[in-house]
C-alpha cells in the first residue's frame, strides 16, 4: 500500500495535510493508485504517517472537492477519476488549446517541458501573492463593514486587500463555488465568539484563520462615558451570548451602572419592556437592523459596534510579513 511509512517533511513551512494531499494525488496521477481503489482508513493512514486524524481528514477531504476521492458512507475513500471523464466546458477547452500552443512553442524553441511547468507555477504564485487579501469573515450584520474599514486602515502602508465575506454568503454557495471563493484569501480574520461558525463553513481553509479580539468602537465607548452614572441601560441583542459580552462591555466602561436590563430581540415582549423602561438603549449590531424603526426617539441610543483590537492587529501585520519573506 503507498505510503506505509513516513513521508511527510516536519521542517518544511508547508502545511502536513497539504504534503500529504500533493503525496496522494501523485500517487493518483501517476497511476499507482488506479479508479475505484480503496484509500486506507482515516486512523489507519493517520498511525502510518504518524500525523493527527484531523491531518488526514483534511487531506481526503481536499481530494474529494477536486473530484479525485469519492467518500462512501459507512465504507471509506475510494480514488474516483470518474470526474475527468465528464465532457470538459468551454473555459476548459480553451484552456487546453493555449496549453498546447505553449507546449508546441517551446518544443520548436528547445524548451524543456519541465521549465514549461515551472513557469507557469511561478506566474500563477505573482499573480496570487502580488497583492495579500485578507477577509473579515462574519455575520453580515455583525460590523461587518466597520470591521474591514479599521482593518484596511490599520494595513494602509502594505499591499493588502481587506474584504468582508458574510457567513451567509459563502453558507449559499455550492461546495466547488465556495472553495474557489475561499481559496482567494490568505488570511481569514475571525471573532473568537464566531470561531465554531466559521470552523464549519472554512472546512479546510480553516488552517489560514486568524482569531480576533474586539475592542469596542470609540464612538460607542464615549457615547456610555457620557451618560450619567445612575442610567439604567436596556441592551437589546440578537442572542444570550452576544447579550452576555454587550453586559461585559458595559461595566467595563460604567462599572457603577444599575444591573441593565437584556432583550433578545425575537422576544417581542421583553423588547417592548426595555424600550419602555431603560434611560439609555444599546443594540447589539445583528439585532439593530430589525429595530432601528421601532426605537424611541426620545431616549439615547447608540448601536453596540466592536471592531478588532490593537493586539490582533499586530499579530496580523507580522503574519502578513511572514508571508511576504515566504513568497521572497
């Protein structure tokens, strides 16, 4: 059976899953594993390559979505070549013509297919890596748009795309639409309450996260410093967890507050009481689109808005740098 013994380079930057998927699909290419072979076992393979499980899961997992490994339920991983047969579409096709013209022009030049290969690998690393793109991955609605405009800030003097992708999205995509979506980032910037999420919709992109911690925006910190000491704050929110952080913020900046009083926002009772009783209303960010019109205009209110803080921040530019010194 391939790869019975270690393989597999420890001191190598490249992740263990990734040598492991380029050892397989060799291996599959090369003919070595034929159309319908059984793959050995996840933990099986795992004890050969003296690797995690979770390593392997990632390696099959990758194979499958490039359509090389089909997963049987109950039976395992079978090498499956049956994608290739299908009748190639018209970007494919083209694709192939200008191959072979390159091909065709090297052979009449006495370049050697193997530097034919280089070269386009070395064209394909400028055009990805000319320009880093990090995405703030979150709920739509959850500062998403704040979120991105103090990263780009933040990353002004480097060549670095900050985009925002919205769990939604990237939920409503096809398995192949989203992993070309996600194969386009290189560093996911992600709410550490947001992680189990995002953990199911990266699958295996979750390697390139980058846990953020939030600060709460200025804005939102002086608007709570300037109401008086006494207010009874009402905090609306989207769920008990986002409430439970809204409540931590709050007596981190009015630590002398009355116990606040907390609606989530599909309870239309309890959001009525705190509209009707609390001084001064604060609405966590999913919840405040759906509320903005029924808001009482006579009391003070301010969206709850948390952007990423100064240490996740420079954790993000020195990852960015170490990027960059790979790719040099």
């Amino acid at each position: 059976m391939m790869l019975s013994q270690p393989t597999l380079d420890r001191n190598s930057e490249i992740p263990l899953f990734r040598q492991l998927r380029a050892a397989i699909e060799m291996a599959i290419i090369n003919g070595d594993l034929p159309d319908g072979t059984a793959m050995p076992s996840v933990r099986r393979l795992a004890s050969l390559q003296q690797v995690s499980p979770v390593t392997v899961v990632q390696a099959y997992k990758s194979l499958q979505t490039q359509g090389l490994l089909r997963s049987v339920p109950k039976r395992g991983y079978f090498v499956s070549l049956d994608s290739r047969s299908q009748p190639p579409s018209d970007g494919l096709l083209r694709i192939h013509h200008l191959v072979d013209q390159a091909l065709d022009a090297a052979a009449e030049t006495g370049i050697d297919i193997a530097e034919v290969a280089r070269i386009v690998m070395e064209r394909a690393r400028l055009r990805n890596h000319g320009q880093r793109t990090v995405a703030v991955f979150g709920y739509k609605e959850a500062s998403l748009d704040e979120r991105v405009g103090a990263t780009q800030a933040y990353l002004g003097d480097m060549n670095v795309n900050v985009v925002g992708i919205a769990f939604e999205e990237v939920a409503s995509l096809d398995a192949s639409e989203r992993d070309l979506r996600l194969r386009q980032v290189d560093v996911f910037l992600v709410s550490v309450g947001e992680m189990e999420k995002a953990a199911g919709l990266l699958d295996e992109h979750i390697e390139r996260v980058l846990p953020m911690t939030r600060v709460l925006r200025g804005d939102v910190v002086r608007f709570m410093e300037s109401q008086p000491a006494d207010a009874r704050f009402g905090l609306i929110a989207q769920s008990p967890e986002y409430a439970e952080r809204m409540i931590a913020g709050l007596r981190r900046t009015k630590p002398l507050a009355p116990t606040p009083l907390v609606a989530i926002v599909t309870d239309t009772a309890q959001v009525q009481r705190v509209m009707n009783e609390a001084e001064v209303i604060l609405i966590g960010s999913i919840a405040s689109s759906a509320l903005q019109q029924a808001l009482p205009h006579h009391k003070p209110a301010i969206n709850f808005v948390s952007l990423p803080d100064e240490a996740t921040l420079t954790r993000l530019r020195e990852q960015l740098i170490r990027l960059g010194r790979h790719d040099a």
